[in-house]
C-alpha cells in the first residue's frame, strides 16, 4: 500500500514501507525528455472535461479597455503597459471570418497607463482615459482605423484631468463625455466625473481642450460610468470604501452634460449594490443595469425604469445579484443573444448570464452560477460587435484580444461552455489535501473554518458518488490549516496551522471516513516555526519537515514522539534549518534521502533548496545547521512533487499569475543529498501550463503530472511517460481556486481543493 502525501497544494509519491534506501540514485529517466511534453486525454470524461480557447490577435501591452468603430471595422486596446492603443481590423477577425486574426496590428500614441477607452462615433473621436499622466487622450478615428493609418503616427490632443482618470461613457445626443475620476494621490481630487464637451474637444476641434472640464462628485471610488440615453442618466459605479463604496451614483444627465452645468454641483443619488463594482453596462431592452462586483464575484441586478434621473421611488431598493467566476472585471449586454457576458479576471473565464430570466422584473435566473467559456490570461475588458456576432475580450497578462463566437456559450445554447468536473463538498476555502488509501479517506484542511474534512473515498470518486455531499466527519484544528501530510506507517495526518505556528496531530485509525470516535476532540499541537505552509513526511527516518514560510525555515519533526499515539515528543520545540526566503513546497525523496523545498520570495524567488535528509532528520541534526544547495527554477516556485522511481523532481512555477507559467524538470541524480554538481545548472521547463499553477501532483501509474492552476480554474495534465509530443498540455475543468492535488490510484481519482468554491473536484485518472 501507498500513501499520497500532499502538502498544501504540494503532493508527492512515497513508499509505506519504512525499508532502508538500497543503491545508488535512480537514473535521470524523464528529466531529459520534458523540454516538450504533451498529453492526451484518452477517456471521454476527460475530453468532456478539457477547456478550448478561442483565437486570438496580439495587441499591445496589457490590454484593459476596448471600443468598436463599427463604421469602419475597428476595434480599439488601450494598452496599459504600452502606452497605447492598438487598432485591429474586424472586418476579418471576427467570429464569422477568423482568416485575418494574425494581422499586423496597428498603434496609436496614449498617455501614461491608459486605463478607459470609449469612441463618439458622431465625431470619429477616441478618448482614452490616462491615469498615470492625469490626461484624457482625444484621437482622431477617423485618420487613425483599420482602413485609413495616416493619423495614426500623430501624436493626439489632449485634456489635463487632474482627478486620476479611469473610464469613460459618451452621450452622443448631447455631444458629452462623462470620466470617472478614481482619485490621485498627488492633486487631492478624487472621487468625481468630470464632463467635457466633445462638441469643442474632439478628432478635428481641439479649441476647448485646454479648458479644464467641470465635475461632479460621487461615491468613493468611481471606477466605470454608462449612459443611458432614453432617460438622459449617466449610472457611475463606486467601489470604494464600505461606508461611501459599494454603490452606484445617478446623475441627471439633462443639467449636467457638455453645455449645461447647473445640476453638475448636486450631489446624485445612488443605489446599493455588490462589493467593488467595477462596471456597470445597459441592457436598455429590459431597463436593466448589470454591475460587475469585483470583490465578492457577483453581478447586481439594478431597475434603471425605476431608478433614473427622473424616477427614483426604486433607488432605495435592494438590488438582486447573480453568482458568477471569481472577480468580474467587465460586463456587455448581447442582446441578439438575450446574455449579459461577465469576464471574470481570476478564472480567465466568461459567465454567460441569461438575461431574460435575470433582470429588473424577472429575477427568477439570478440564483444560479450561469456557464462560462474560457479566454485568455487575466481578462480585464469585454465588448459586443452585433454586427459580426462577436465578443471581444482583452487579456491583461497575455496582451490578446480574445475573438468569442458566443453563439456556442450563450443563455440559450451551452454546447461550447466549460464541462467542469463534479464536485463533494468540504469546509469554507479548502487548501491543502491528502490521501490514506488504508482507510478509504481524504483529508482536507479547510483553511477558513479552522477544521479538517473527511471525504469516504470509496464512495466518493470518479466513479461513484453518493457519498460526495457532505463530509464523512470533521475534526477541530488550529488557525488556518494549509498543507496535510500522512505517515501510514504510524496512523497519523500531519495538518500545517498558518496562522497558529502549530502542526496538528489526527490519529487516522480513530478518524476516518467510517471510524469518527476520534474525529470529536480538538487534534493536540506541535508548536514549529512562523507560518508553516506545507508538510513531508520521511517514513524512513521517521520525519516530518515543516516548510514555515513566515520564518525562513524548515521545522524537522521527531514523528516516532510525536504521533497519533505517541505526544511526548509534541512537547519539544523541533530543530529547523534554514531555506530560501517564503518557502511554499516541500517533498521528500526517500530513496536518495533529500528533502527539496521551493522558495516563492514573495513572488520573485526562482530557487529549490536540497536539503540532506541524512544529516538533518529526527535522530540526527548535524547537517541541519549547514546552508544546502540551491537550483535555480522559474519564477515563483509553489509546488513540488517527485517520481522517485526515476529520481525527477517537478516543480510548479507560479509567477504570480502576471506572466508565463513554467513546469521546472529537475534531474535528482545530479542534485540531491549525494550530488549536487547538477544544481548549479538550471533545469528545462515546460511552458503553456495554465496560469498560476499552485498545487502538483504525479501519479507513478500513469506517468502524468498533473498542476492545480489557480488563476484560470483548471487542472494540466502532463504527460511525462514515453515520447514528448508538445508543448501544450491540455487542461480541464475545475471549480475556482484550484489549490492543491491528491492523488488516489486505488480508486483511480484526482482530487483537486476549489479554494474559491468550498468543495473538492473531482477528477479520472488520465492514460
């Protein structure tokens, strides 16, 4: 029998039997084949599973704001990083016609961090909102499109905005165009919209450009504005503070616009929504305005008929929401479609939102998670183009624009939206995970709500799930449980306390999926380094090394006095040794008798110390005062996990969710505890893992590794067995936050922590 032990989104394959290390190292094996590995995904739950992408055209650097200048077919980026927009042709990149989606993309010159974009097509007129400059860039459309370049090399007009600009909307029937003003830190003005008259600042006409334009104030935080031009009501959402934020200001736009400015020095009303708006988009069919609230992932269902400008009796009211991915970042209305599209900028996901039954006078649709489709990394922006049927979105982190056929993905059709894995329910934000094959259970520490799951595992798997609803028992630990580690050979889960500084001890024979006798007492504590994150047990020198991430440190736990039976040695303050700075991921190959913990240094570490199990264990503490060896790996190393039958160690690199995520391939024949004239030598990495990859499991019967990707909601699944084929893994489906990965081959079941959803995916083993 074998156990997998997994550490807070680190697992790693260990032997039960407590045998001495016969031989030498196992030979290199499959380090030197990863420089390009891919899977299939041989069984129909898993292609059922498996997410696509839609195509995509590059733009300039982090991509957060999109217009459309349906006259001429264009689309327009502001690109925050670049300091510029870009303009792509639609007329062949669009989701009818996708031949031109490789295009050279053209650019104009913004000001600094451009941040909100919108076009007055009366005048052919592009403003961007520049938050880093204080300045609204005024371009001219129409010497500047997918059909006509010449202006686009001119530097554009511009307006000073001294109060942080950051979005925009445009009343053409006014000629007005309102920015939301977030705040800078610099000029003390915050919280305002300005409103300036595009009539005499526009593509052609710049005499009022250097007017400073009038404001009005409202709440804190402004960050996107719509107009609603039936009732002449400009909706500004608020995502400030709780008190003055959360809400959405409501000004009349009939006194306040370009020419008219008495009503601009009244303070609007405003209307409670969800927490962080931030934007707000008009389905003017249903007299409905939708909110994307950023912090608690959902969408505000606002009555515009009942709360405008000239009707307010619906203002006070409170207003319904919708479930969607983790933080909205955009919203846009199809109305063809009947589906109100949600970026969500921590899924990398688009919410499909059905808008017939989810509006301001029918909320019966607004109770339920609608269906998403995957796009690019870190979505920021949304827009319809009704005329070619497509959505687009802007990538942050990618620098793409998404080209959608949202046909497929809509409120009536969800044949093309993401499958995701079925799930068992667990505690709030589950973290780390592990499995004991002897007793048919997993562990979870459920980090928020201070206790340990347990899940039946022979009745909740891949193939059969009865038992997936509630946990079998739970058990009472200590402040934010993180990683989980199993000894079999002594009983006994290993629970990392964050928060605490302590390590609980769970006697597995007396809590478990059947036996709950145990599972009532509050499990006794191990005192260990500051903000132990991750667990390894070494079964054959009985330790379990504790990654403390606060501290610097490794604990080194003597496991035969301290275990499920055994407290004595509970009592003692275990020895540490010090590892690079924040270490996240810790594994233990017990063949070679090294320990290996990744070093995330606040998100710019790159390092894995090799520490000697040898020398630094329970019974012997020599070597523990010596520095080890270091191997540089990507940037942001979280996970760890090891095949030791061909002695390779894999390692997750997160950075950060900001950038390309790598998959490190480490030879251990050449650095480990014996040898580590390898270390000083970087390893190859596997690119086009998903975004932010956390937690890493290997399953040895099949030769797969598989990367809990946090940022995009999927799983990676990597082949590593026999030939290498590419070097895009496909990935599936999961619920949000994935964070960590254990790995059940009796029941032929990864399990898979959803930090975000409070449940634990359930997924097939993959040939």
């Amino acid at each position: 029998m074998a156990a997998i032990i997994a550490v807070a989104g680190i697992v790693a394959w260990a032997p039960a039997a407590a045998a001495t290390p016969a031989g030498p190292a196992a030979p290199p094996g499959r380090a030197s084949q990863v420089a390009s590995t891919g899977s299939s995904l041989a069984s129909n739950a898993a292609g059922q599973l498996a997410v696509s992408l839609p195509p995509t055209v590059p733009v300039g650097n982090g991509p957060d704001g999109l217009a459309l200048d349906p006259a001429t077919h264009t689309l327009y980026s502001d690109n925050q990083n670049g300091n510029s927009v870009s303009v792509v042709d639609t007329a062949a990149c669009n989701a009818q016609d996708m031949t031109g989606c490789d295009q050279q993309v053209h650019s104009v010159r913004a000001g600094a961090s451009p941040q909100g974009i919108a076009i007055d097509t009366a005048t052919g007129t592009i403003y961007v909102a520049n938050i880093g400059g204080n300045t609204i860039s005024v371009i001219n459309a129409r010497t500047c499109s997918a059909v006509n370049f010449s202006g686009c090399g001119q530097a554009p007009a511009s307006i000073k905005d001294p109060g942080g600009p950051i979005a925009l909307a445009v009343n053409q029937a006014t000629n007005t165009i309102y920015v939301a003003n977030i705040g800078d830190n610099f000029s003390g003005t915050t919280d305002t919209v300005s409103v300036i008259n595009g009539a005499t600042c526009n593509g052609v006409q710049h005499s009022g450009c250097a007017q400073t334009p009038p404001t009005v104030t409202v709440g804190a935080g402004p960050d996107a504005v719509a107009v609603d031009p039936a009732t002449d009501t400009v909706y500004v959402a608020n995502n400030g503070s709780i008190n003055q934020g959360n809400t959405v200001s409501v000004i009349n736009g009939a006194t306040c616009n370009g020419i008219q400015h008495s009503g601009c020095g009244q303070v609007p009303r405003s209307i409670r929504v969800g927490h962080g708006p931030f934007w707000i988009a008009l389905d003017q069919a249903t007299h409905t305005a939708y909110t994307a609230n950023n912090t608690d992932s959902t969408v505000s269902v606002i009555n515009t008929a009942t709360c405008n400008a000239r009707q307010s009796s619906g203002c006070g009211r409170a207003t319904p929401a919708v479930p969607v991915g983790t933080h909205p970042w955009a919203v846009t209305v199809d109305q063809a479609l009947h589906t109100v599209y949600v970026i969500n900028n921590l899924d990398d996901t688009l919410s499909a939102v059905n808008s017939l039954t989810c509006n301001a006078e029918d909320t019966s649709g607004c109770g339920a998670r609608p269906p998403a489709s995957q796009v690019g990394e870190g979505p920021q922006a949304v827009l319809t183009d009704p005329a070619t049927g497509t959505v687009y979105v802007a990538n942050f982190v990618d620098s793409t624009v998404s080209v959608v056929n949202p046909a497929g993905c809509s409120a009536s059709n969800t044949t093309d939206c993401r499958s995701e894995a079925p799930t068992a329910a667990v505690g709030a934000d589950p973290a780390g995970i592990a499995v004991d094959q002897a007793a048919d259970s997993i562990y979870v520490a459920d980090s928020g709500d201070n206790t340990v799951s347990v899940i039946n595992a022979a009745t909740c798997n891949a193939a059969r799930r009865t038992g997936c609803a509630r946990p079998a028992a739970t058990i009472a630990v200590g402040r934010q449980p993180g990683g989980v580690a199993i000894d079999d050979s002594t009983g006994t889960v290993y629970v990392a306390n964050s928060a605490g500084n302590t390590v609980s001890v769970i006697n597995t024979r007396t809590c478990n999926a059947v036996q709950h006798s145990g599972c009532g007492h509050t499990a006794p504590t191990i005192a260990v380094g500051h903000g132990p994150s991750a667990l390894a047990v070494d079964q054959v020198t009985g330790t379990v090394y504790v990654a403390d991430s606060v501290g610097n440190t490794v604990s080194v736990i003597n496991a035969a006095t301290c275990n499920a039976v055994q407290h004595s040695g509970c009592r003692q303050t275990p020895p540490t040794i010090a590892v690079g700075p924040q270490p996240l991921g810790i594994a233990v190959n017990q063949i070679t008798d090294t320990v290996y913990v990744t070093s995330l240094g606040n998100f710019t570490g790159n390092t894995v110390s090799v520490i000697n199990g040898a020398t630094c264990n329970a019974a012997r503490q020599t070597g523990c005062g010596h520095k080890p060896a270091t191997i540089t790996v990507g940037p942001a190393p979280f996970g760890i996990a090891i095949d030791q039958a061909t002695n390779t160690i894999y390692v997750a690199n997160n950075n950060g969710g900001d950038g390309p995520a790598s998959l490190s391939v480490i030879n251990g024949a050449i650095c480990d505890s014996a040898d580590s004239t390898g270390c000083g030598q970087k390893p190859p990495a596997l690119p086009g893992v998903g975004r932010a990859p956390n937690g890493i499991g290997f399953d040895q019967s099949t030769g797969t590794v598989y990367t809990a990707n946090f940022y995009d909601a999927t799983v990676s699944v990597i082949n590593v067995a026999g030939q290498v084929t590419s070097n895009n893994p496909p990935r599936v489906a999961v619920g949000r936050g994935p964070e960590a990965i254990a790995i059940d081959p009796e029941n032929n079941t990864i399990y898979v922590t959803d930090s975000g959803d409070g449940t634990v995916s359930i997924l097939p083993e993959y040939q």
